[in-house]
C-alpha cells in the first residue's frame, strides 16, 4: 500500500476501544511505526494490543506488528479506599491454548485487585463445543479460587450468530454456601479470537455475583481479625 493513510481516522477507530484512554500514531505516508496507547485498568495490555491489530487489519487493511504497540496502563480515579472494595471487579488478564492429538489445553489468567487466579486444564475434546466448555470451565475454576469455595458451576456454553454477529452465550449455576440458589447469564460478541470472546462470556455472567461474594468473604475475614 503505497498511498497515504489517514492517522487520525485510525487513531479514533481505536478510541471506541473499551478501556482506551488515548491514542497516538508516529508513522509517514502509509507506513505506521509506533502507535502509543494510554488505557485503564479494566483489560489486560495483551488483550488490547490483539484487539488493536485485528481493527486495524479488519477495517483499513493493514498489517501491524504487535511489537510497534505500546500500552500503558493506570487508574485515572483515586485509590479506593477499603470500603469500596466491592466495586472491584476481576479483569480476563489471559487466554491462551493448545491442541496436541485429540486433547485440548486451556489457559486462564483472572486478575483481581493486585493478584492473578490462573488455572489450566487438559482433556479430551473431539468437537469445538467441548472446547469452548473446557476454556468456560478454566474461568470458573479461576473465579472460584478467588472466593475459595466451589460456588460456580458451569452448565453450558454455546456460540450463535444473531442478526449477523457470531456471540458466545454462557449459562452458569450458583450456590450460597450449600443452597442451590439459581443459574447465571452471560454473553460477549466475537471480536477476534473465539476461544477469548467465550472466556469473556464466562466471565460476564458470573462479575457481579462474584463481586458479592468475594466482598462478602473479605468482611468476614477482617471481622473475625478484629475480634482476635
């Protein structure tokens, strides 16, 4: 491609973004060398340079080196204090796989305040149902270390296209300490990789449930310490 492309159009294509804050190209002509990028904390920087490269490849036609991608990350709010814990909410910090033979190995990385969950796991999957389900169940093995309690339960997960989107649907079963109390819904469009817009379905339907539990257990634990 040898004709000039417009900076400005691609730096406001990446601004739609979640979690981008700014965006600065440095490039002459049509070739694009470095694009600097301010974001907050609400996606890893691994996630959005992927993100980045497929708008830019999908809409303008252009390969980008993901090494010409550099993003910072930080908070513009104050630093909450304890008792807005509960308004923290766990980040999809990694997604990664691997087939070898018939088994299929899923990997996650769910970050909450300052420490990353991660679980991997190994089996069978002959079809790409099973493999969704298995990269679903590595988010809700990694959500329940967090509340140290197997509370989570998947039931399901499936991929349909609806007015022209591809979209990942996944159901998942929680308990209150014991008592089934009922099944969580959540969804994500596919953006790029199948396999991360399904771990961020997975991670949807159960944020907010999370949220009460984890601040739940953090309560208690202080409680307990102050009375000692």
């Amino acid at each position: 491609m040898n004709e000039s492309v417009d900076f400005k159009t691609i730096e406001d294509s990446i601004s739609c973004i979640d979690g981008i804050i700014n965006v600065k190209i440095v490039g002459e002509g049509s070739n694009i060398t470095e694009i600097h990028v301010l974001s907050n904390r609400s996606k890893a920087p691994k996630l959005l340079v992927r993100d980045i490269e497929t708008l830019i490849k999908a809409r303008f036609g252009i390969e980008i080196d993901h090494k010409k991608i550099s993003v910072v990350s930080f908070d513009l709010e104050e630093t909450p204090q304890e008792t807005t814990l509960t308004y923290e909410r766990p980040i999809l910090w990694g997604v990664g796989w691997k087939k070898t033979g018939e088994n299929f190995q899923a990997d996650i990385e769910i970050k909450l305040l300052d420490k990353i969950y991660r679980s991997s796991l190994t089996e069978k999957a002959w079809d790409q149902r099973e493999r969704y389900f298995l990269i679903a169940q590595a988010v809700i093995d990694c959500l329940n270390q967090i509340i140290a309690a197997p509370l989570f339960c998947l039931r399901g997960v499936t991929v349909h296209n609806y007015c022209e989107f591809d979209v990942a649907v996944c159901l998942v079963d929680y308990h209150n300490f014991g008592k089934n109390e009922g099944t969580l819904i959540g969804t994500a469009l596919l953006r790029d990789e199948i396999y991360e817009t399904v771990a961020r379905s997975a991670l949807d339907a159960v944020n907010r449930k999370l949220n009460y539990y984890h601040s739940f257990r953090r309560e208690n634990l202080e409680k307990n310490a102050s009375e000692h």
